[in-house]
C-alpha cells in the first residue's frame, strides 16, 4: 500500500509502498478516508521530543487524524464490526491503568501515540491498525463528513479538552489565543461556542481573517504592534481571564502568560521545537505576584469522544470550517515543508490515498 515514510529526520520525505498492517487480537484495520496534517507531524520529521523519548524508529509512517473504514478485526474485539466508520484519536489508550480506570485516558501509563511511536505506525497510508480498538475507535455519526472528521483527530480534540474541561471557562470571560494554526484556531472556534470573548493574535493577515471567520472578536496583528501582550491587556482593560499558548515557542507562551489578568489561567497548548528542547522560561514573579495558574492540556480522553462528536452533530461546534484544503497523499510532504515557514492556514486534509 502507499504510505508517507519517514527515512531520515529533516530529509524529504517520501510516498513509497509498504506492507500493510495485520491485525492484533484486540485492533482493528481501518481504510483511511481522511487524514488531516498537523504540525506535530512536521515535528517529529523534523526529529524533535527527543527530550520526551517521543523519536519513532526510522523508516515510520506518520499521519495521526485518520478516520475511515473498518476492514479487519482481531478475535478479541467485541464492539466494532467490518463496515464501521470510525474517527480515532492520536493518543491511544490502554484501558487498564490507574489513569484510564479514573477516566484520563489521555494520560495513560501506558499510552501509545498514533503515527509518533514504534507500536503505532500513523495514518498517512491507505490503511492503518489500531490497537485496544474497543477503546480507542468511536463510531462516526452520520452526519459528520469524513472531511470534518479528519479535523478533529488530534487538533480540535485538544483544544476541546483545553477550553471545556481544563480551563473551567465561564460564560462572558475573555479568552486570549496565541498562534492561529489550526489547533489555535479550534480553540478560538471553541471557545466562542462556549460564550466568551475571544482574542485572536498571530504574525500573519491571512490567519487572523481566519480567525475572525470562525469567531474571533478582535484579532491583533503581532508583527504591528510593540509588545502584543500589553496591547491585549489595553483591549481587555487590565488583562484575558483565560491565555492559550497554541504554538509553543518562548515567544508565544510569554505573550500568553503576559496577556493574563489578575488570578487568570494559561493553557499551554503547543509543543516545543529544538529551539526550546522542551524548557521555556516564564516570568515567575508575574505568576507568583499575579496568582496566575499555568495548565497543560494534552489531547482528549476516548472516553469523552461521543461528548465532543454530540456537539458538532448537533451544530453547536463546525471542525469542518477549519478545514483549508483537501489534498493527495502526494501531497503531503510539500504541504509538511510549507508548515517549516508557517504557511499553511487552518487544516489541511489528505483525502486520496491510492495511486
């Protein structure tokens, strides 16, 4: 089958044929309708997390927002059939440990991560298992296109996760988001629906438009002003109840943590690139003197799938207007070389696998 192989950390990458999956006794194989392309794949071809002992074993196929077909199921399997369509989360989960057993699956002691460790190669393929299938697959409704679906896989999932259940957001707070990419742009999406206030700020016009589609209510350029943190406290006369770091580089995380009121809360969101290594510094009196609280947010429990997928059934939230582009297997490796520049905007979507 074809597949998106990562050879070489930082090298082009290649569509190539590999073997396709078999089945283990409790997955599933599952034909791939769609798969939406991420910056934390361009991460980890870029070879960075070694610092969390997040680096696969080379050649590995990325891609981690799939959804699609079920084709095959292991003996041990008991609530998905051949013919199920079904959306997968990037953080799989083992059901059996002491976080999943409390209902923080994405948390698991023993978690595998889709298309980013050696036991779970990734989705940019025509078919891709998934191990623990009774926990980490979840019927795809009807009405949810396999496009959308695709949007929701690792990106809008975590910033659900991150606005509805780790924030605490209340009605009329203000919520600030740093980095417009498409999880930074879910968030904002999100957290509109959720009745706040939302400040959008990014370094480029297009995404800020973007940003102002889906809900933003004010948007801030970064690149035309002096110091974007002390313009959102200006906007919001004294600071954002809620700062949402979705990039994670030193810059963004400081704005964020900068654009806080008084007894606020900062998200963090994205990830670090080599050039933290995973270590920013913060401004530790201004959170001591501030009270502010820092959280870290990190993809969303299977568990809590059916919560998120109720929303967006019942229009109440839209992944698919994140969507940007839909493209061909082909086409992924130029739209991962375009991400080296921030420049792709909102969620692209492979939805053509086969040669």
């Amino acid at each position: 089958m074809q597949a998106v192989l990562l050879e070489e950390f930082g090298e082009p990458l290649n569509v190539t044929n590999v073997e396709r999956p078999t089945v283990n006794p409790d997955g599933v194989v599952v034909e791939v309708e769609c798969c939406g392309v991420c910056r934390s794949d361009w991460h980890t071809w870029q070879g960075d997390w070694d610092w969390l002992d997040s680096r696969p074993t080379l050649p590995h196929v990325l891609g981690h927002e799939p959804c699609g077909t079920v084709v095959e199921t292991g003996d041990e399997v008991t609530s998905r059939s051949v013919g199920d369509d079904v959306v997968i989360p990037f953080n799989l989960a083992c059901g059996e440990c002491l976080a999943c057993r409390n209902g923080y699956e994405n948390r698991c002691e023993n978690r595998i991560d889709l298309g980013f460790s050696d036991e779970a190669p990734g989705a940019f393929a025509e078919e891709v298992h998934v191990p623990r299938a009774d926990i980490n697959t979840t019927l795809l409704p009807d009405v949810i296109s396999a496009t959308a679906a695709a949007s929701i896989g690792c990106r809008f999932m975590t910033a659900y996760r991150a606005m509805a259940h780790r924030a605490g957001l209340g009605q009329g707070e203000t919520v600030v988001v740093h980095g417009l990419g498409g999880v930074g742009l879910s968030t904002v999406q999100i957290a509109q629906a959720l009745g706040c206030q939302v400040i959008g700020v990014d370094l480029t016009n297009e995404k800020l438009d973007r940003a102002e589609d889906i809900g933003a209510d004010i948007t801030v350029n970064a690149a035309d002003v002096d110091d974007p943190a002390a313009e959102v406290r200006a906007i919001t006369n004294g600071g954002a109840d809620v700062a949402v770091d979705a990039l994670g580089i030193s810059e963004t995380c400081r704005n964020a943590l900068s654009s806080l009121d008084t007894g606020g809360r900062h998200i963090q969101i994205g990830l670090t690139s080599n050039a933290e290594g995973g270590t920013v510094p913060l401004p530790v009196d201004q959170i001591v003197t501030g009270e502010l609280e820092l959280y870290g947010s990190y993809g969303l429990q299977p568990s809590k799938y059916s919560e998120l997928l109720d929303l967006v059934t019942t229009g109440k939230l839209d992944p698919g207007a994140l969507v940007s582009d839909t493209i061909d297997i082909h086409d992924i490796p130029g739209t991962m070389e375009a991400m080296t520049e921030y420049n792709t905007i909102g969620i692209p979507v492979c939805t053509e696998f086969s040669e």
